[in-house]
C-alpha cells in the first residue's frame, strides 16, 4: 500500500462524480466542510479541532467570509424578533 502524501492532497485533482468533467481539489473539499459546518451552527473551535488549525485565529480568518454572512443573518433574526408576531 502506498502511503498518501499531503502535498498530494493539497495539489491533485480528482473526479467529482463519475462521468464529470470537472475536477476537485481535496483542499476544496475540506474548506468546503469547514464552511458547511460552519453555517449549520458548529462552533468555531469545534471546526478549528477538526481541521488541526494550531491557533483559533487560523479558523477565524481563513472563514471571516461565512461568519459575516452567519452576523447579518443573525441581525436580521434579532431584527425579526424585535419586531414581533406579524398581526
């Protein structure tokens, strides 16, 4: 058995689904995991653990973009809130 270098990992592409033309990095799939973690509500150490970052501030940064679409979310829930039931 050949052992799976991470460096492969991070450059190789391979078929999304059979008969696919279009290809996917295996990073891909891991940011996309974090990302899809993320917006179900998974805390952001949890996702740090997961993806063995050293530091949260890694996590943090890297996915900034989703945790800015998880803050006007959650503003426009609180806003919803305030507001109260519809009449």
């Amino acid at each position: 058995m050949t052992a799976v270098r991470p460096r492969w990992l991070l450059t190789n592409r391979f078929d999304a689904h059979q008969g696919d033309q279009r290809t996917i990095r295996f990073h891909n799939l891991r940011h996309s995991r974090a990302s899809l973690l993320l917006d179900q509500g998974v805390d952001l150490v949890v996702i740090k653990e997961l993806l063995g970052h050293a530091h949260i501030s890694i996590t943090a940064n890297t996915y900034a973009h989703v945790r800015l679409h998880l803050q006007r979310d959650a503003i426009e829930r609180m806003g919803d809130a305030l507001d109260g039931p519809e009449p």
